[in-house]
C-alpha cells in the first residue's frame, strides 16, 4: 500500500533526523525537542491508521 511505504519513510527519516540531532546538540537542545515531537506526531498518524480499534468499555 502507498500510505503505509510513504509514513514507513516519513518515520526512518524523522528516527535519523532525530538521532543525528541528538548526536549533534544532546537531548535538551530546542530542534531535539521539536523533532522529536514532529516524530511522536507521525507514530500516532501511523497508530491511527494501521492500528485496531478496541472497542471502549462503555460500549459492552
């Protein structure tokens, strides 16, 4: 499927980027803060998409 190999890459290069960010300024640095929050947004685009729904407790 498209989507899936288009966010599988979108997500390896946001993991590089965020590695080489880190490697350069360490973890509390500003733009390895904000990659890395750029890169918990594509995991939760990615959660959305392919993962399952269980149904909420309120509907049993």
């Amino acid at each position: 499927m498209k989507t899936d190999e288009t966010l599988n890459e979108q997500l390896e290069a946001a993991r590089q980027q965020l590695h080489d960010l880190y490697e350069q300024y360490g973890f509390g640095h500003a733009c390895v803060l904000e990659q890395s929050m750029f890169l918990d947004e594509l995991i939760n685009q990615y959660n959305r998409i392919f993962q399952p729904k269980s149904p909420s407790p309120m509907q049993n």
